[in-house]
C-alpha cells in the first residue's frame, strides 16, 4: 500500500513536471507497434551470456523486413511485475488526467511503451530479436512460469519495432562488456590511496571505429581540471583512466550491427570502490 | 554485477533519483552508453627504469660516469619497488637489442608498449667541468606517447645517492599525485647483546637503510627518537647518569641538551608540527601525565592532570588536536583532546588495548599499537575512532610512524623467543595504508623505535 | 702509548668530520657520536696507571651490601599482576623483610627500580614501571623507611630479568627491585 502510495505520488510529480517542461514530441506520433517486453529486471550478465549463446544457436534468423508504419496491435498486458514501474519513464501525457492512484502501474506500463517508437534510432531500424527474448524469458520460468510461457507464446519474431528497453538492454550489455574486457584485461590501474577518493570519479569520451579501433586520444571530460594546482590526484585519476582505454583498444569484440550504440561511448572510472575497501 | 546492484537499488526508487532518470532519459534517448567502472585493479604499474647513458671515459672521483649512471638506476628501480605501486620492466636485453628508443627524446613507445611498460625512464649523465655531475631524466607516458616529466640535477659525485632518490620522488610524483618519500631519512635504536642487557644506541640512516651512522655510542640507555619537522633536531629519551629524562640533539651541531627540570622522570617526546614545543609525559610519584614545553621560552604547560597513565602524545597536523593513550578508563586505551588540554574523547573501542596513537602527516587517519589476545597490531583509525583497520599482525609489532607523504608506516617487530630464550630480536618493518607490501628495512644490527623524517628540503 | 694515538686520531677525526659538515649542506650526514650532556663534558682518553698488586686482608663484614639485603628479603624483589602495580600479601611481606633491612641499615641509600613484561607498549611501560617503583616506595615509607633515603626508577620493558615467551617468564619480569646506591 505505501508502495503503491509512494508510486503514485511520483507519478503525479512526474506528469506534473512534463507538462511544465514540455515534452511537445509525445504527442507527435501516435504510439506504433506496442511492444510489451517483460522488463524484469535481468542481470547484464545474463543478457551478456545469452549474446554469447546466440551467436552459436541463432543464425538462421532472418532479417526481418523494416516497415515503418505498423497497425496498431493490442496486446494483453501481463501483470507487470511491481519493479518494473520504476524502470519506465515518461508517461504519455494524454493519459494525463486519467491518472489516477490505482491505476498508476499499469498506466505507466502502457505509455512507456507508447513512446517506445520515438526512440528507434534515426538510422537503421533495429532487428527485434524474439529467441533472444525467450531465452531470457526462459531465465524466468523457474520462478514465474505462467508469464514466461504466455509471452513465448505472442509472436514476437515479427515485429519490426525496436522497444526502449530492447535498446537498454543491449545498451546495458554493450557496457557490461566492456566493463568485463577492462577487468578481465586487468587494463585499468587504480590509483592507490589517493585521498579525497570521492571526487576522483573521471569521465572518459572515446570513440571508435566500427572495427573497435580508438579514433583519436581518449578525451578526459573535465581535462582543465587536469591541469588546476593542488588536482593531482585528479590528474593520476585521470591518467590512470587513460591508460586503461588505451591498453584495452581495440574494442572488436563489441556487436557490429549495434555499431551506432558503441561509437561514441563515455566510460566512468569511479575508484571510490577500491579505495575505501 | 557491480551495474546490476545500482540498477536495483535505482528500482528501488527515490523520487528524486527517479526524475532525474526520466528526465535525463527523454534529453538523452539517443545519447551514448555510458559504461560505469568501479572495479580495477590494484597492480604495481609496469615502469621501465634505463641505465642513465653516460660516457666509460669520463671518470670522476668514484667511478666513470656511465657507472653512475648505472648506480643511480638501480637506486631509483630499488626505491620504486619497494613502495609496492611500481613493477620493473626488464630493460637490459631489450636496451641491447636495440628495440628501446630511437634516441633518449624519442623513444620507441610501440616496442616498449609490446614488452609491457606503460611509463618509462630514460636520461643521461656528463660530468661539468668543475667536476659536478648533471643528471638528466625524463618520464615518458607509453600509451599515451608523450613526456610526463623531466628534471636536470647538478652535484657532487659523492651525492649520487640523493639525486637517486630525488629522480625517485618525481617519478613517484607524478605518477601516483602525491609527494615520494624516499628522499628521507630514519632515526632509530639500534640494538645489540643479550635481551637483559641490550645496548641501545640512537643511529640514523637514509630511508633505504644506506649512509648508516651511529649518533650515540651505547653507554647510556636511549629510546624513542622522533624528528623535528625540519629533521634537523631529534628529541629523545636518555638513562644518561641514571635519571632518564627527554633530551634535544641537533644533528647539525652534535650537540645535545637536556629538556626542562622536572622533578621525575620525562618520557614519550613528540615536536609539534611547527617544531616550537615539544610534547612529552612525565611520571612523578607514580602518575603521569602530558606536558608540553615552548622551546623557545621553555616554558611547561601541564594538559592533563589525572591519576592514570597518560602518555605518546602526538599533535595533530594543525595543531588543533593533542592524541593520546590513558588507562583512564580502566585499560590502555587512545584518546583524542583539544590542544590546550580541554575535551578529552575516547575514540578506541575495539577489544584488547590500544596505544601509540601517532597522527597522520595528512591528518586523515591515526595510527597505533593495538594488543588483542596475545598478538600485537599495527592499524589505523580515522580521528574520530572509525573505520578502524590493522595492517600488521605479529606476536610484537609496535611503534608506528608515517612516511612524510601519509602512506607508509614504518613500525619495528620483535620475534618471540625460543624455549631457551634466545631470539627475541627486533626489526624495522614498512607496510603500506593496503595492508600489502609488507617489507624489512636491512639494518647492521637489531632495530627498533623507528622515526621517519619529513621530507628533505 | 699506541692507545693514545689512536684516541688522537679519533679526535682529529671528529674535529675534520665537523669541519666538513659546516661546509657541506647537501646529503652528508653531519653528527659525531657523542652522549647526552647538560654541557659538553671535556672527555680525556683514560691511560691506566699500571695496577699495584691488590693485597687481600680479612675485614669486617660489611652489611649494608646488596647480597645482604638479597638474602635478607628474598632477593630485594617483589612481583605484580600483569598491568597491575597494587602489592599482593606476598610482595607485603617482603616489602616488610626489606623495611627491617633497611631500619637496621640507616645509612644504606636505596633505588627502587620498577619494571614490565614486555606485552606492553615502550612508553605505557615506562609509566607502569614508574607505578610500580612507587608502589614498593610508598610502602617502604609506610612501614617507617624515611623516604629521602629512596629513590625510584622505571625501566619499563628495557631490562627483564629473563628472556623467553609465556607468562611464566612474564611474570618473572614484572617486578619491583630495591637496589642498593
């Protein structure tokens, strides 16, 4: 109940704030190809892993054919899972005044997914990958398996759209990885016993090239601070970020067809972790 | 998964944190993935320290240039190992193999890359024609192919072990963001004979064990040097005639003065950060309490008046704060108070008992003695008395002191003795603020009571 | 004779190594090995006289020795708990043989040296040897010793008695020690 309460409440602040702010493109394409992903919360590692079993399993999928305009599709909404709330933004502002404290859940469901379109990346629609899907529903079953098996049974493979949290998760798996490539290559050096630890989190902007390779120097974010009297530890912070992209280029092992996801990356080196350990 | 558990606990949602998401989520629904990383390593850094190119024909006093040149590498690698942050990339084959640099401006970054070395030494030696080496050397980042640093040094051939250790300060400078502290030095007792008798004599040395000089010559019963802050003056505590009272040696002048005229016995002498006073414990009639004196007026201040042991007082590094260890409280335990004397706080709460607090030149933490079931401790505290971690452990560890730059301690142990009794010896020990790296400081004989001085100036 | 020499050699050694140092101001370390003194006392090289030969002659036994006041009060020793510097019944009664002792003997000075087990921090110790050198003071001075004629001094840990781990050697190093001046 006070979750509920405490939910609700946000919400209101939330469409409250929209419509101050503004948020003029909502309204500009009517909501697509709804496309309900489960969106429990998966470990990155999990999507990680079920990447790597794909690739052996799931080649025979074709391309599916990239039409734009869908006609719009109802979809039985699973009971979402009480977390999922919290991880879809954006309520669409039509519904607006239908909000109200009961239904704040599945109203949240349903227009996170209206919006879901607005953020197909511009270039090239992106492949929905159903065995995926299943198979990381089939992570699910154990505990949940009524739902699992619903949603394996919607015909998932032939939707064109690229979901918001589709692009999350490969987002989310596309940092995981190279997360995992800078540990495992033992790239990244942390300054050891620096103090003021807390304020030596350093922004790292690389780009790269679609074969993984670094284009240019990787970019410390706030490089001026680099150079301020009294910021060395900053700068060894920094530095040690540095040599940490560098040592772990080339990034080949990142998706080739997500390429537009992984070009431009920013990677945060936060050795607060390490050092108050 | 260090990026799963965040998520979680985003789900768990605040409000603020959660319309900060949304909203950032609409500006930046096409912005680039941000990878958040939190976990490293902490692995010494593979640097690789060349011999500083000299020529075999210039002789001077000692050697030929390039022996120097040699020499002073090796001091430089000795140094940077032994501070744990650093691994030494073996060079000579490489070197000799022609794949290291181009020339000393230009090095080859790609080949040293290939062999590991993410930082790099290189430099040159020549003799002037008054006699004086110069030294240059330059840090060279390898990944990110550019010049880190460089510095050009004159002296003395007689010198050459300062400069090392100076060539050594900067790289370990500008490497880590914090001050070296090799170009340092260690005033201790040294220790010899049978355990009942042990003949103890101030000696004083570079931090790296060498240029071993003894300052006393045993007669007498010395104990608990400390530096002055211009590691000019030590302060210690001398048996000399019978009557064990704290006395000042200045190590420019030899000479050695006798510290105030108190009625018993003083003890456990620490400088003030500014080296003006001297802060010490005197036991008079069975209690002891602490006492400070202006050197300058010699005047004495007493700032704790208690029937209990209160004694190893040391200064914060402001000044503001006097720590300390009492039995006030029914057992050896440390105690934080104001300087004059007022606001006296427990801050040790852990079992077993707790002394030798010495604060930390950076003023973040607080080192100590602590004694638990029959094993002895060095660890740290924060000021306030938490986040306490022990870094040593051995049947006697005791007598901590830091490193100039805060993140060393050097501490000295006594090993048990056998059932004959024989055994017993003690050593200087270093362990950095890791815990890790723990490592012996080779002394000619047994040791103990370190004091580390403030950098050189 | 060549003792001399060496002792002079000695001497202008020191005197270049100072020399030396006043000049220098870089690295060399500037310090001669000399012991604390109010003011610098002027050391003379000792030459030994050749020795007479020491004629024994029977004398009066003297009693105001240490051997005397060892075996009259169970080897001028008493004992404490670890950290403690109270006086058990036992350490009472010796404390008591030593009083006599020192009432038959008034001429006799004495240091009460007060000393630790090594389980303790160097200058804890100190103080608690300190304690415990008053302790046996303040209870020689009760059973009517006049107290100008005790001194105390603590040795903290620097001198045990016995070396060897365990609490069996411990507590042997816990002690107080009436010395004869």
């Amino acid at each position: 109940m006070r979750d509920a309460l405490i939910i609700s409440v946000i919400f209101h602040i939330v469409v409250i704030m929209s419509s101050v702010v503004g948020l003029p493109m909502l309204n500009r394409d009517r909501p697509t190809g709804i496309t309900v992903i489960p969106v429990e919360m998966v470990k990155i590692s999990d999507v990680t892993k079920l990447k790597a079993q794909q690739k052996k399993t799931d080649l025979k999928k074709k391309k599916p054919s990239s039409r734009k305009k869908k006609p719009e599709r109802k979809v039985e909404m699973p009971p979402p899972p009480p977390k999922l709330v919290s991880d879809m933004p954006l309520p669409d502002m039509k519904s607006k005044p239908a909000l109200k404290k009961k239904s704040a859940k599945k109203q949240a469901v349903r227009t996170a997914a209206n919006r879901a379109p607005r953020i197909t990346p511009k270039s090239k629609p992106r492949r929905f990958n159903a065995g995926k899907l299943a198979a990381l529903l089939d992570k699910r079953e154990q505990s949940e398996p009524d739902i699992a098996e619903k949603l394996k049974d919607r015909d998932f493979g032939n939707e064109k759209v690229i979901s918001t949290v589709d692009i999350r998760q490969q987002s989310l798996a596309i940092a995981d990885a190279v997360n995992k490539h800078i540990y495992d290559n033992n790239c990244w050096n942390v300054p050891a016993g620096a103090k003021g630890a807390e304020g030596l989190q350093v922004t790292i902007h690389i780009r790269l090239s679609p074969d993984g390779k670094l284009i240019g120097a990787p970019k410390v974010t706030d490089s001026r601070r680099m150079d301020m009297p009294g910021q060395e530890f900053f700068r060894t912070a920094a530095e040690s970020a540095q040599r940490a992209v560098l040592k772990c280029a080339p990034y080949d092992f990142l998706p080739k067809d997500q390429y537009d996801l992984w070009r431009d990356m920013e990677i945060v080196f936060d050795p607060e972790y390490m050092l108050k350990g | 998964m260090e990026l799963h558990v965040r998520l979680s606990k985003f789900i768990r949602l605040s409000v603020a944190a959660m319309l900060a998401a949304m909203l950032s989520f609409v500006a930046t629904a096409n912005a680039r993935i941000v990878v958040d990383i939190n976990r490293g390593h902490a692995d010494p850094l593979p640097i690789a320290i060349t011999n500083l190119a000299g020529k075999e024909s210039d002789i001077v006093s000692g050697g030929s240039v390039s022996e120097y040149g040699k020499r002073i590498a090796q001091v430089v690698k000795a140094d940077l190992t032994r501070s744990g942050l650093f691994r030494m990339v073996d060079t000579a084959a490489f070197i000799k193999s022609g794949n290291g640099q181009v020339s000393l401006l230009n090095p080859a970054f790609n080949n040293w890359k290939a062999i590991g070395a993410q930082a790099l030494m290189n430099g040159s030696i020549s003799v002037e024609e008054d006699g004086r080496l110069k030294v240059e050397f330059r840090l060279w980042d390898i990944l990110g192919a550019h010049q880190m640093t460089g510095l050009r040094y004159f002296t003395s051939p007689k010198n050459w072990r300062r400069i090392a250790h100076l060539i050594a300060d900067a790289i370990y400078k500008r490497l880590t963001g914090e001050s070296g502290y090799f170009d340092t030095r260690i005033v201790y007792i040294s220790e010899s004979g049978p355990a009942t008798h042990k003949i103890k004599r101030l000696a004083i040395m570079d931090q790296d064990g060498y240029n071993h000089v003894f300052l006393t010559n045993g007669k007498n019963l010395v104990l608990t040097p400390r530096f002055s802050p211009t590691a000019q003056e030590i302060t210690y505590l001398s048996y000399f005639n019978d009557n064990p009272r704290v006395y000042l040696y200045n190590i420019d002048s030899g000479k050695q003065e006798i510290l105030g005229d108190f009625p018993g016995m003083t003890f456990a002498p620490r400088f003030s950060p500014d080296g003006n006073k001297v802060i010490m414990s005197q036991a008079y009639k069975g209690n002891s309490d602490i006492y400070v004196m202006e050197l300058s007026t010699r005047k004495i201040t007493r700032l704790t008046k208690n029937t209990a042991i209160d004694t190893s007082p040391s200064y914060s590094p402001d000044s503001r704060y006097i720590t300390f260890n009492s039995d006030r409280g029914g057992s050896q335990q440390i105690y934080v108070m104001e300087a004059n004397g007022k606001n006296i706080k427990r801050i040790s709460f852990g079992k077993g008992r707790y002394g030798t607090p010495v604060w930390s030149p950076r003023g973040d933490l607080i080192a100590f003695t602590r004694q638990y079931k029959g094993k002895f401790y060095i660890g740290v505290m924060r000021p306030d008395g938490s986040g306490e971690r022990l870094l040593s452990e051995s049947y006697l560890d005791e007598g901590p002191t830091w490193s100039p730059n805060g993140r060393v301690i050097m501490f000295f142990r006594q090993q048990p003795y056998d059932r004959k009794g024989h055994g017993g010896e003690t050593q200087l020990w270093t362990v950095d603020l890791t815990g890790y790296n723990e490592r012996q400081i080779i002394t000619p004989l047994e040791a103990s009571d370190p004091a580390w001085s403030p950098l050189i100036r | 004779m060549l003792e001399k020499i060496i002792g002079v050699k000695y001497w202008v050694l020191i005197g270049t190594a100072l020399l030396l140092s006043a000049c220098a101001n870089t690295g060399a370390v500037k310090n001669t090995p000399t012991e604390p003194v109010a003011a610098q006392p002027k050391q003379e090289p000792v030459v030994a006289e050749p020795a007479e030969p020491v004629v024994a002659e029977p004398m009066m036994e003297d009693t105001g020795t240490q051997a005397s006041l060892d075996a009259a009060a169970s080897d001028s020793l008493v004992h404490f708990a670890y950290d403690r510097y109270d006086l058990s019944a036992d350490a009472r009664a010796k404390l008591k043989e030593q009083a006599d002792w020192l009432q038959a003997h008034s001429d006799v000075r004495v240091t009460v040296e007060g000393h630790c087990d090594e389980r303790g921090t160097r200058e804890y110790n100190l103080a608690l040897g300190d304690r415990r050198a008053n302790s046996v003071k303040n209870y020689l001075v009760a059973l009517g010793v006049d107290p100008a004629r005790i001194r105390t001094i603590s040795y903290g840990k620097e001198r045990p008695l016995v070396t060897g781990t365990g609490e069996a050697v411990w507590a042997q190093n816990r002690r107080g020690y009436t010395r004869v001046n």
